[in-house]
C-alpha cells in the first residue's frame, strides 16, 4: 500500500470517528442510555416488522407502541443532558 493510500485510510478513520462523536450528542458517555436508545430502535423496527407480518392490521396497538418507543427515546436523551448539567 502506498504512503498515500495510508494516509487518507488514516485521515478517512479518524473523519468517522469524529463523525461518531459528534452524532452520539448528548449521549457521549453515557453507555447505558445508548444501548437503551439502540434497544428502542431495534424494537421500533420489530413493530414495522410485525405490522408488515399482519398487513399492517394489529388494532392501532402497533402504531401506539411505536409511538410510545419513540417518546421513551426523546426522554432517554432529555435523561442524558440532564445528567450533563450534574456533572
């Protein structure tokens, strides 16, 4: 591999980790909250999932939870700016 190629492999890296950072947001630091946020999203997509299944005829119930999972990540990230302002 050239020295070039190394170079923007490096410079490409250290970008994503940047990037990775600055879209943890509030989180950063807080490893429990993003799993929590991670585990929301991955229900979420369950619930779409489910509702594709059962073509899309489960009630509202579905709909309802994918609501409320979406509410639960608006306050786990209102739960990490505030242990922010704690620290």
């Amino acid at each position: 591999m050239t020295f070039r190629k190394t170079m923007s492999l490096v410079a490409l890296g250290a970008a994503l980790a940047a990037a990775g950072t600055a879209f943890a947001g509030p989180e950063a630091g807080h490893p429990n909250i993003i799993a929590a946020r991670e585990n929301a999203q991955a229900a979420i997509e369950k619930m779409k999932a489910a509702q594709a299944a059962n073509e899309y005829d489960m009630g509202g119930h579905a709909a309802k939870a994918e609501k409320l999972l979406r509410e639960a990540e608006e306050q786990m990230r209102l739960a990490a700016e505030a242990a922010n302002r704690h620290k």
